[in-house]
C-alpha cells in the first residue's frame, strides 16, 4: 500500500513547485487515496485511457485514479466512457468528476459509470463525510454529462442513440474556486486494476444568460424521485419534461400518484408510463390529494368550477364509485391535507375569502356541517393525523417564521416542534409508525407565511415526532411548493417521495 497523492497532485492542490503532467486537457493525474497498484492515464488521438486499482469511491474516503484540470463557475463535463473487459466486480466504475481538493475525503460530485450499468450522481458535500448517490432510471449509458451550474450539480445520459437527455435529480453544493474537474476509474477491488476509456471529451460553459422567472408559471422540468430516509440515498422514478406535483404512496408499497395539468396520475415505484385516475368531470386538481387509510379511497382539492374555489371531493382509484363532494364552501377556498386513521374525518386548511385567514377545520364522512379546529393566530396549514389517531400535526406561524406544531386530534394543546428562525418548515408527513416526521424547509429567502416553488434553499428534514431530538437534513435540492405537500411515507417506512424541479432556459 502506498499513500496516492502524488507530488504533482500537491504542487496542484497547495502551489507546491513541483511541475505538473499534462494529458491533453487534464493538466495533472494521480491517484488519490490509498491503492495497491499506481494508476495511469495514456491518451490515443482523443481516448483517454484511465487504469486504475482502489476500493471504491463511496462512503468517507474514496481510491481512485483520477486526471483533472482546475476550473471555476459553471461547467459541463461529458464524456463516451465504455469499460474493458468483463471486469472482477459489478461495481467497478468510471465517470465524470468535480471535487474540491486531492484528500481521500474531498466534498465532490460525479456522474459514475457501474460495471453491472447502473448510473447514478453521486455527492459528498462535507469534507470526510458520507457519500450519497441519486440513482438514475436510465442504466448502461452509452455517454454521461455531470453538470454544474450555479450551487448545484445536475446530470444527463444516453442509451444507445448517443443523445444526452436529462436524468432528473439534483443536489445543492457549493464548490469553492478553483475547484478540480476530470475523469475517474476506481476498481471497486484494491487486489486488481480495470481500466476504462473516455471518448468524445468535452469541457464547456453553458449559456445561462436567460435568466428565467421563478415564480408559479415558471417552466420545469420534474423528477420524480423515492428517497431512503436511514442513508439519504435518492432514485429518479421518472423524469418529466413538465411539472408534476406531490406525490402520494399506494398503501400496497406498488404506485406513486401525484398530480400534473389538474389531472391526477399513477405510476409504478419502479417506474414505467405514468397511468390517469379516473376523477370525473373534475380535472382541475391541485396538489392536496391523498389515499384513504384503507387505499381504495382518492381525496381530491379541485378547482374546475367557474369560482375557480378549491373543493374537496372523494373518488375510487378505479372509478367504480360516482364521485362524491365533501367540502363546497362558497365563502372559502379548500385545500385537505389529512384524513383521519379510521377513516371517519377530513382535516383540511380553510382559506376564508373574507380577510384570507388561513384555519384547519376537520370534516366527517358520515355528515354533519365542518368545524373548526385549529383558528389563528398567524397562518395555520397542512394538517396531518398521527397514525394513532391521537394528535394532529400542523405547520403555524403563531409564533412568527412558519414551524412545525402538534395539537391533539380535536385542536387543543398546540405545542411547537421546530424553533429556527432562519428557516419555515412546512407540511409534517408522519412515518407509518408514528415515531418521525419529514417535512420541506426553505431559508429565510422566503416570506415568513409563504412556500413558493423554485428555491435554491430547500431542504428535505426528518426529527423525532415528539420534537426531542434536533431535526435532520436529509437532502438539499432545487423546489419547494408541490415538492411534498401531501403524505408520501412508503408503508414499510424506508422511503419517502417527492418531487424535486429544475428550470427551464431559453
């Protein structure tokens, strides 16, 4: 074993006068971390051929060979990359890479190639830290795109007709200048080496001069994605030239529904073509849908009438059942968000018409008028039921920037969970346990009272449901409004979906 950072990686790293090895467009090569066998880098015409041993680049120290140049700001970095060989481990792998310094556990993104043809970005954002990976839908690509732009770092791929379409995902880092960009081969086995070649190499600035609106009209592209809330791990369901919105988990663990252009749709977990809800007439449906606790039940918010008010209806996933209004408030906008766990009582956010209060009132299917039951002060929103029945988790700005809260299921004894005030937390989604909670958090960019979509600063977040512990960031990403309004906990409780966007530019 010997220690990888070559003399030359050093004088690149910290200025050291010691002369670098250029390889056509990498100014330096060398290995990085601890590897048994020293890489090497030759170039044919415009191949690179990268050969390389080390264990892996993942977890908090990578080994690796890697040949990079330094740059700053934007940057698109592609590349052909085809393996040699059968290989000795399906994981071997070679791609595309931005890191920002030559130590074994260096903040970095890269776009890498598997042996076995999974594609994925993967991303270590703290320096020694953990590595996490968005897996992309697409497998063995043919060519491989890693995009930064701004403080985060996007990827694309392309199947056998060669053309880079984008895989979705997205992760919020912010590189400092210069920081290192170049290609990478680790052997996934320290005991041998696998080589790799990467054609068709290009390095270039993209043009971002446009500047695009941000606001609810703004053009995207979506990506719906499942996350794993014990390692942070991401995977692209499906990528969407348009947007899409909130998705809910079928109680059977088997569909995602979210809904795009008012209408409501259902699409495998593993993905595949995305297949329409039959919701009658009603085809202007807004984010808040969700499953009744039996799964046979669709709670829709829709605004197809001329009032363009939100109200709340009840389907059947098959449209067996005529669909039935439960909410038609003529002074109010409604928007449901929880129903309760046996199956009794609608939760939902009235808007009034009169002065905008934003109120949580609860609603039974078996009749009888709404009631309230969570009213000022502030702006109360998103209420959700504990699995238990027992208490209603609700997001308030009672005590100034939006926070987390918990009442008891008939609105009394409001306690507050979440106390930043650099950040307004929104949309608690209990884990089927009852024991955590994820929910969206955006910065202090953003207006105390609002969750407007298309912010750099959101966070996904995950605390203890009795708020005893500090919360946990569990990804950062480009979104916000329709990223996860409703419930979307899987039912074994390992994942979580969501939705997360990037912007469209002329």
């Amino acid at each position: 074993m010997r220690k990888a950072i070559a003399l030359a990686a050093i004088a690149t790293l910290w200025g050291a006068g010691v002369s670098a090895e250029p390889v056509g467009e990498f100014g330096d090569h060398a290995d990085v971390g601890e590897v048994s066998t020293p890489g090497s880098v030759t170039l044919s015409g415009s191949d690179y051929r990268i050969t390389a041993s080390g264990a892996n680049i993942w977890g908090a120290q990578d080994a690796f060979h890697y040949a990079w140049t330094q740059r700053s700001g934007d940057l698109h970095i592609a590349a052909d990359i085809a393996f040699e060989g059968a290989g000795s481990d399906p994981h071997r792998k070679a791609g595309l890479m931005i890191r920002q310094n030559l130590t074994p556990g260096s903040p970095y993104a890269d776009v890498m190639v598997h042996g076995d043809g999974l594609v994925s970005l993967q991303y270590r954002d703290v320096q020694d830290g953990p590595t996490r990976q968005i897996v992309s839908a697409v497998t063995h690509a043919r060519r491989v795109r890693l995009e930064r732009e701004g403080n985060f770092v996007y990827f694309s791929v392309a199947g056998d007709d060669g053309v880079l379409t984008h895989a979705g995902g997205s992760f919020r880092i912010a590189f400092q200048a210069p920081y290192l960009v170049g290609l990478a081969v680790s052997a996934h086995n320290d005991a041998v080496t696998e080589s790799a070649t990467f054609s068709n190499v290009e390095l270039s600035v993209p043009q971002l001069a446009y500047v695009p609106d941000t606001g609810y009209a703004a053009a995207v592209e979506a990506t719906l994605e499942v996350i794993e809330v014990d390692s942070g791990n991401r995977r692209v369901v499906r990528h969407f030239d348009g947007k899409i919105e909130a998705p809910n988990w079928s109680r059977d663990g088997k569909e995602l529904i979210y809904n795009s252009n008012g209408r409501i749709w259902r699409i495998p977990v593993e993905g595949g073509e995305p297949v329409q809800v039959d919701t009658g007439r009603h085809l202007d449906n807004n984010n808040d849908h969700g499953l009744s606790p039996d799964g046979r039940q669709l709670v829709i918010s829709d605004q197809i009438e001329p009032d363009n008010l939100s109200r709340i209806h009840v389907v059947t996933l098959d449209g067996s059942v005529p669909v039935r209004t439960l909410v038609d408030d003529p002074m109010a906008r409604s928007y449901w968000h929880g129903w309760s766990p046996d199956g009794a009582t609608l939760a939902y956010v009235r808007v009034g018409l009169e002065g905008g209060s934003y109120d949580i009132w609860a609603k039974d299917l078996g009749g009888g008028p709404p009631r309230p039951l969570i009213v000022g002060p502030g702006v109360d929103d998103g209420p959700e039921y504990s699995p238990d029945g027992q208490h209603l988790y609700f997001n308030s700005t009672r005590s100034g920037a939006m926070a987390l809260w918990r009442a008891r299921a008939d609105g009394t004894q409001p306690v507050q969970l979440t106390h930043d005030p650099a950040r307004r937390d929104w949309f608690p989604h209990l884990s089927p346990d009852g024991k955590r909670i994820v929910y969206v958090s955006f910065g202090d960019d953003v207006a105390l009272a609002d969750h407007p979509p298309n912010r750099e600063d959101v966070q996904l977040r995950m605390l203890p449901a009795d708020g005893s512990a500090p919360p946990a960031i569990l990804t950062r990403l480009f979104g916000g409004q329709g990223t996860i309004n409703v419930p979307s906990w899987s039912p074994d409780g390992r994942q979580v979906a969501f939705v997360s966007y990037r912007l469209k530019r002329e």
